[in-house]
C-alpha cells in the first residue's frame, strides 16, 4: 500500500489526500494545526525544519507539497520550506510532487506550455521560480526525485477567501449583484478546476516516465464577463461584473501589504493568460471536466450553502 505524505490541508491539500485514502493509499496529512482530513492520519508538521520533515517523510513513497503561504509571507516562508522538503526527499527516498502555480512565466505573449520562458520580474514570481528550481536542480544531480504542478487561478466547491473565482464572486452573480474583481473582466483566462487539480497531482506522482519536468493541469479558457452571462442564463438571474480602477488597487497598497501583491500580480487578469496543458493530457491521460459541469457543480454548491444559513 502506498504511503502518501500531503503537506496543507487547504484548498488543494484537503481534497488531495482524501482522493488518495479514497483509492486505498495509506495518507498522512501535516499541517501546523494536525488539521483532520477524513480518511487520513493527520500530524502537527512545522515543514520548515529539516528533522521534523524528514521524520514525518520516513517510510512515504511521495511528498506532496501543497502549502499556501499568504502573498506577503511568500518570501519569508518559501526558501525554508523547500529547502526541508529537499533535504526530506533526499535523505528518505521520497519523491517529490510540488503544487506550483504560472507566475514564474511573467507576463504571457501567447498560451504557457511547460517549455515556455520563464520572464517574471515580479516578487511572488521570482520565489515561486526559485522553488522549482532548487527542486529541478536537485533532481538534476540525481539527490531527489520531483517534478512541480502547474495550474491557473483554481475554483470549485468550498473555494473562499482570495481567489479570483471565489464565493463572492459567484454569491453576487447569483443575487443579481456585482460582482467586483481584479483586472478586466472581459479578458480570456484560465481556470482550473479543483478537482482537474487533484487529477493532475496524483497522475504525475504515478507516472513512471518523466520526473524533473512540469505538468500543467488541463483548465478552461473563458472571460469572467461570459461566466456571469453563463450563470444568469442557467438560473434566471441577473448579475454583473466589474473590474476595480488600477489606481484604486495600487493606492491601497500603498497602506496594504496584501493589497499591494494583489496589484503587483494583477498583470495576469488584465491580458489574456492561458494555459496549455496539451502534454500533461497526452502523456499523463488527464483532461479538464467539461465546463458546463465544473461551472454548474460551483454555483449550485453555493446556492445549497446559502440555502441552508
């Protein structure tokens, strides 16, 4: 029985480890909290220390490595977690399966491969590139196995707080609101679906072929404009979207931390920002659920939750 370590419990973490214990892997889930996933053991984790990170990898055949530090934390929390989940890889065996994300690649000029350049200028791009890359080259000196997971801004049931496609957004479309975002809301963007994240993470950490690669999740291309059509046309309503001035973010920022990260990577909703996953669907045999039923399972799991408050 395989035996799977997932460090996070958040958006990505939770479903991945109870998608693991659900096909019968043996799955610890660490967090600093010894938060509780059904189906998995669950243990306090600080996975910024090298010991404990490889005592709680000792025995894994993976290391999924989920962790979702606040925008502002990226460059304080980064460099120490991944230099303990090299060191954890390395001395116990484990391979290691890294949930990254496209800010590495900067401003895009058309569709992002897993090939495309990596040109980020912008703080959170530069850590995140970083990460893999002290992962990729550990791998290349035959220390580790890894490879990193890339998806687009992700959405689906139970997705609160600071995504792009989250609660809120939905709830006000849903209420024949407003709905306010960053950036313009009539620009094409991919999305990924969460369960289309969790697919991708546990098909690169089976594959038998390629490590020291990126895989990138299969998502949907569409504007957030045609999402609120999409919504009113399926449930009758009549909601709006609306993209928050540049000035008006950048101003913010200028007194909030996290308001200022958000402007910086704000570039990514203002053009066109799409992923290719054309590789990770041939070779790992994933694929995007049909957007129809992503969009349609998200909205409905909000109306049911806001049926029941």
């Amino acid at each position: 029985m395989p035996q799977q370590l997932v460090v996070g419990a958040g958006m990505i973490g939770r479903p991945l480890a109870e998608r693991l214990a659900a096909r019968g892997d043996q799955v610890t889930v660490g967090t600093r909290s010894g938060a509780m996933v059904p189906g998995a053991e669950s243990m306090v984790l600080n996975a910024s220390d090298p010991q404990t990170f490889t005592r709680a990898a000792t025995g894994m055949s993976t290391i999924f490595l989920c962790i979702n530090p606040r925008y502002t934390d990226w460059t304080t929390q980064w460099p120490p977690v991944i230099d303990a989940a090299l060191v954890a890889a390395s001395v116990t065996g484990a391979r290691l399966v890294l949930m990254g994300n496209l800010y590495p690649y900067g401003a895009p000029t058309g569709p992002m491969t897993e090939h495309s350049p990596e040109t980020t200028t912008e703080t959170k791009g530069l850590v995140r590139k970083d990460v893999w890359h002290r992962a990729r080259d550990a791998h290349d000196r035959g220390e580790i196995r890894a490879v990193e997971v890339r998806a687009s801004d992700y959405f689906g049931p139970g997705v609160i707080g600071t995504a792009h496609l989250d609660d809120r957004f939905f709830r006000a479309i849903l209420a024949s609101k407003t709905a306010r975002v960053v950036g313009q809301p009539g620009r094409v963007h991919s999305w990924s679906y969460l369960p289309d994240i969790v697919s991708t993470l546990v098909a690169a950490a089976d594959h038998a072929g390629e490590w020291g690669r990126l895989w990138h999740v299969p998502s949907t291309a569409v504007t957030r404009d045609d999402i609120a059509a999409q919504l009113n046309r399926r449930y009758g309503t009549h909601g709006t979207v609306a993209g928050y001035p540049q000035w008006l973010l950048k101003s913010l920022g200028t007194l909030n931390p996290m308001m200022q990260e958000i402007w910086a990577s704000s570039y990514q909703l203002r053009v066109p920002f799409l992923i290719d996953s054309a590789e990770s669907e041939r070779l790992l045999g994933v694929a995007a659920t049909p957007w129809a039923d992503a969009l349609g399972t998200t909205a409905d799991s909000y109306r049911a939750s806001a049926d029941s408050a």
